[in-house]
C-alpha cells in the first residue's frame, strides 16, 4: 500500500498550520509540523549556549541536530512538545524562539541533520506535512502539493491575534517587520529556499476563511489521491 503524502508548503502565518491540521483530522493522517522541528532546534541549540557560533561549532550542532531529543505527544485533540522532557509547546511559538528557527533553517548542515527524521513521518495511511520546502525537497514524490500564501499584512494581523490570545503584549508593526524580515531570509536562502513546487496547487488566502480555504483544498485533494 502506498503512503498518501499532502505537502502544504507557504510562507508564516498564511494558516498552513491551522489547514494542516484539518486536513489530517478529515483524512485521518499523520501530521509533520516541520517548523516546530526547526524552533525545536533553535531552542535547543539556544540552551546549549551553541546559537551564535553557529559557523565555528558546525559539528557539534549537526550532532546535537541528529541526537535531539524531541517527542510529540497528542492527548484530548491537542498535541504537546517536550524537549529533553520539559514541555516546550508554548515556548516555541514566541518571536523569539521563530527568530531562532530561522537562523538554523539558514544552515544546509542541519537542514541536512533533520531529513531523516521528517521522512520518518511517512506512515500509513498518509501523512500531511506542513513547512516550506516539503514539496520541493523533502517529500517530492507528494500525491498532493498545496502552496498556501497571504499577504504580510494579513499574515501580521493573524499573528497579532494569535500572540494575544495567548496572552502576550505584541505590536503589530514590530509582527509586520519580522514577517517580512523572516520571508526574506526563507525566500532568499540559497538551500531549499521558500518556493512553490512547479506542479503545486497555490492558493492565497489574505481574503479567504478558514473554512473557503479548507474546501478548496479538500477539492483539490480528493481529485490527487483518486488519481
Ligand atoms: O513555520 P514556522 O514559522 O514554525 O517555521 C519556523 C522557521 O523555520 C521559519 O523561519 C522557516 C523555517 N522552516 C524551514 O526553513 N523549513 C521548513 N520546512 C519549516 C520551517
């Protein structure tokens, strides 16, 4: 039998994680957040005081990528994260620790230190997996390929609101620019930079629902995975 695999690749805040999610709980799939791989690594690397010498401390960072240790945890519809035991799933979803994501996402090495374990997702019956090269580089052989994006602005408002119901005091000029500021590193990047696959389906959001959104993506889906 084979794997079903439904990539959603796309820029922060556009709501690939939000879809991400109801597309696994319809088919009844297994979900890859592969940006909460990448925060999980700034932070560990971050607590390993390992973060600004990036460049000079490659090998030990590339060990600690491929030693990390990390576990996903699903109880009562919602997941937690623990790294090295302690439950992070709060912690890496602040600017900060995202700022921290981003520089380790710069670095080919680790990128390349965490292939294996994204590709360990694959399982039956299928898997969803949410990032930004999860098309073009790490499940190329997807049945379906979704690239989901919106505008900074819509993006920065989500966010905004997001931060705030989880109780943080946020600007949203200061969201805006370090949206802008993370697309154009993850756009800019010369390994797996953020880029629709050639044959993916792309959908803007800016001014769509949830809901909009998700239907068109079930339509699409349906028509991949019959194929
Ligand atoms: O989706 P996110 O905001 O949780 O991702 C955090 C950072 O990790 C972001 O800067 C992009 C990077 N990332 C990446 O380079 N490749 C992925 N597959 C997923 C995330």
């Amino acid at each position: 039998m084979t794997v079903q695999i439904i990539t959603i690749d796309g820029p922060s805040g556009s709501g690939k994680g939000t879809l991400a999610a109801k597309l696994a709980n319809h088919y009844g799939f297994h979900l890859l957040d592969s940006g909460a791989l990448y925060r999980l690594l700034g932070l560990s690397l971050h607590h390993k005081n390992l973060l600004d010498d990036l460049d000079t401390c490659l090998s030990e960072c590339v060990e600690a990528a491929i030693q990390i240790n990390i576990k996903f945890e699903t109880k009562n519809d919602s997941t937690i994260i623990l790294l090295d035991g302690e439950d992070v799933t709060q912690t890496i979803r602040t600017e900060r620790v995202g700022e921290f994501a981003s520089k380790v996402a710069a670095i080919p090495e680790l990128r390349t230190a965490l292939f294996e374990r994204q590709r360990a997702f694959i399982q039956l019956p299928g898997l969803v997996a949410d990032g930004r090269d999860m098309a073009t580089a790490i499940f190329p052989e997807a049945q379906a390929k979704i690239y989901l994006t919106a505008s900074a602005e819509s993006r920065a408002e989500r966010r905004v609101k997001q931060l705030q119901g989880m109780g943080l005091d946020v600007k949203i000029s200061d969201i805006l620019a370090n949206i802008q500021s993370r697309d154009k590193r993850d756009m800019e990047r010369t390994v797996a930079p953020l880029r629709p696959a050639v044959d993916a389906f792309q959908i803007d959001s800016s001014n769509l629902s949830i809901d909009e959104v998700f239907q068109l993506m079930v339509n699409y889906v349906d028509q991949c995975i019959k194929a």
